[in-house]
C-alpha cells in the first residue's frame, strides 16, 4: 500500500482463502473458508508500525490483525487466536507472560536444493567446520552481517538478551526478553524476516528450518512461560514461601495434556521431524523435569519470582503466534480443570507410552483430526483448514522420490 492510502485509513481487504494459503503457494478446498471466498480486513496495530531498516528504499511493515468484516477477529488467523487465550486468561485476573529462544542457520547461497546447504565463507577464507559453540570468537568471519543485525534489531526496538553461537555448524541462537505474549510473537516474527532480509543484503542466506543439515543438532524455538497475576505482578507459580504452587502443577498437567494433541501446531512441517526422531536435546516427549533438557517441559533452575515452564517442543519452523497460543491455552485447560501432572523424571529415562508424541507428520495430523481438546481450544473452522492445508503439504511431499530413495532402492533386486 502507498504511505498515503495508509495514512489515510484506507481499509486494505484481503480474501479468506489467503488465510490458509500452503507453502507452496496452493489452497484446500473453499469449504475450509468458505465458498464465497470473502473478505477480511488487514487492521493495522499502531504499536507495530516499523520502518525497515535494511531497506535502501523508504518502506515500512504493519503488522495487522485479520478481521471480518463484521469487526470480529477471524478464527483462522493465528495472531487472532493468540489474542483471544490472552483474553481468557485476563478474564480470570492472569496475565501470562513468555520469552522465545530462536535458533537458526547461516548459510552461503544455496542454488542448487539438490546439494546439502554449505557455511559460508568467513572473512578468514575459510567454512566453519563446527568446532565454534558458545565460542566468543565464533562468529567473526560473520561480524558484518551480524553487527547490520544488531543496528537493524536496535532501530525497530527489539531488545534482545543473549546471542550466541549454537551446536550446528554456523548455527545461532537469540534469546528475546521475557514479556507479553504477543509482543513476543510479534518480535519473534519480526526478527525472523529481519535475519533474512539482512542475509541477502550480505550474500548469505538464513535458515530456520527444523533440521537443515544431517547429522547435526537443530533449530528450536523453545517458548518459556510465566502466569503473573494482573495488578500485583506476582508469579502465581511460586506460593508465599516460595514453592511450586498448585497453579503450578496445574499448568503443568495441561501443558502434558495437549502436547500430543498439538504437535503438529509445533512442529508443522515433514522437516520438523527430522529434529524431532534424532534428538540432539529435542525431546520428542511430554515428560517434565526440574533442569533436565531431554524432557519436553523443563522447568530451568531460577529464583521463586522467576518460575517458569520451558516448552523445548516447537521448532525453529513453527508459527510463533500459534506455536505461544497452543502451550498458552494447554496450560490454561490445566489451571481451569486442575489437572495433575505425571511425576516428573530425571536423568536417564524411559519415556510411557501416554507420553510419547508423534513422530511424523501424518501421525501429528491424525491426532490432531481427533482431538476434541484442539476443537475446543481453536474451533472447528481453525483446526479443519489447517490441516487442510497441512495435508496439501504433505501430500506434495510424497509426490516427490528422493535422493536416498534412488541411490539405496534402486540396485534391490
């Protein structure tokens, strides 16, 4: 839209089906959004109006809500569905509050998806061959792209906490600070189009797919979560003496309760489980822990102020605004039915059966065609058309043979 259509209010509309458009540029059948295939409204949030700072030609980014026309939120956007578990929660006098760790790859240009992506070349000369994690120097070679990172973050206001280099080769993570959920889901999404675009700007590419690379650890983005209690800020999982409170353990049991249900919220692509059946710390489990990164739900060490639950299921691939929706409104369906969580597991351990997630996609979306939680929590419209559209994907994958298909099959008698 031109800066003045914007500046004049004019309403931007948008149509339904865009809503459940696949990655490949398809949609589902009209009767998951409707067969008139109407309109939505693109309403802007005033607090989410940036100018882009890697952009040589003036341009700015709003972030905008989908709306009907009838001034509701439409259930098929996931920044609406956000909103609305926000909304549940404050109408029992809560607040939750979260922070996202988002891991990704740097990676020289790939024109060729048939070969495996390479690191790019330092200004060393040389590829990182993965010995770099969590080293002070490792990210030299990249220090250009990264310093361009940090102007841009700075000028668009999103703080960050930590940086640093990650297991995987040419592999980082940024830690965002702690505060409302869609603010978090906002700047997650913002910082995701911001790494790429500052890439390209200096010849590199930006991946956050699951597990772009074999043998190699992949791309989280672990969601970290906190219920404060609106007014007084106090952290309701921690009681007056300082312990876990049955708020607590509550949340917990609810976060246990949909894990399964929601996986293919959290994990939404073929790749996703590629880092989830080769588990380098990615618990593919429901099991909680006190500080024990092979289980799905870890509650880090901390101060009773800052108690919290770290969700280490979603990948780096997954929705932010769904993703935080989901294990939001998991853990809500706990405080509201006082559900009671497994006892929690530490060290080595054997994962139950009524634990184990899936592991495939199709088997993610088998369960989720059933779940009456997931129907509950995002509505029938939501939940058929995503999978809709999820199956549309999958479908396409399958179409394809692959490489190992060719070179391991082919010579069997």
């Amino acid at each position: 839209m031109t800066a003045e259509g914007f500046l004049e209010g004019r309403r931007l509309q948008m149509a339904r089906g865009v809503m459940l458009q696949c990655i490949m540029g398809g949609y589902p059948p009209a009767r998951f959004y409707g067969c008139d295939d109407g309109d939505l409204a693109l309403v802007p949030d005033p607090a989410q109006i940036h100018r882009l700072p890697w952009s040589q030609q003036p341009r700015a980014l709003a972030i905008c809500d989908a709306d009907e026309l009838t001034g509701e939120t439409s259930s098929l956007s996931t920044r609406g569905q956000l909103k609305t578990v926000i909304a549940r929660y404050a109408a029992i006098g809560l607040a939750p509050v979260v922070a996202t760790e988002l891991e990704f790859f740097v990676f020289a240009p790939n024109t060729d998806s048939a070969q495996p992506f390479q690191p790019p070349t330092g200004l060393d000369g040389r590829r990182e061959d993965g010995h770099s994690a969590f080293s002070v120097s490792s990210n030299n070679g990249l220090r250009p792209f990264f310093r361009e990172v940090y102007e841009c973050m700075a000028a668009m206001g999103l703080p960050r906490d930590t940086f640093m280099h990650e297991m995987g080769v040419s592999q980082f993570e940024i830690n965002l600070l702690h505060g409302d959920p869609l603010l978090l889901a906002d700047q997650t999404f913002l910082f995701k189009h911001l790494l790429k675009e500052v890439a390209l700007k200096h010849g590199l590419i930006v991946v956050c797919m699951a597990k772009p690379l074999a043998h190699t650890p992949g791309s989280s983005m672990h969601v970290h979560q906190s219920i404060v209690e609106i007014g007084t800020g106090r952290n309701v999982f921690s009681d007056e003496a300082g312990q876990p409170s049955a708020t607590f353990r509550h949340f917990i049991g609810g976060q246990q309760a949909g894990m399964a249900d929601f996986t293919a919220l959290f994990a939404p692509n073929v790749n996703s489980y590629q880092r989830l059946c080769h588990p380098f710390a990615s618990p593919n489990n429901a099991c909680w822990s006190h500080d024990n990164r092979a289980a799905g739900l870890r509650i880090p060490a901390s101060l009773p102020f800052a108690r919290r639950v770290e969700n280490r299921l979603p990948g780096a691939d997954a929705n932010p605004y769904l993703a935080i929706a989901a294990s939001l409104a998991s853990g809500l369906y706990g405080i509201e039915h006082q559900l009671e969580p497994d006892e929690p597991v530490q060290g080595e351990f054997q994962v139950p059966d009524k634990l184990s997630l899936p592991c495939t996609l199709h088997a993610a979306l088998e369960r989720l065609k059933r779940s009456q939680l997931a129907m509950e929590l995002f509505g029938k419209e939501f939940i058929e058309g995503y999978i809709a559209s999820k199956t549309l994907e999958l479908t396409s994958f399958l179409d394809e043979i692959t490489p190992w298909e060719r070179r391991v099959l082919a010579a069997q008698a």
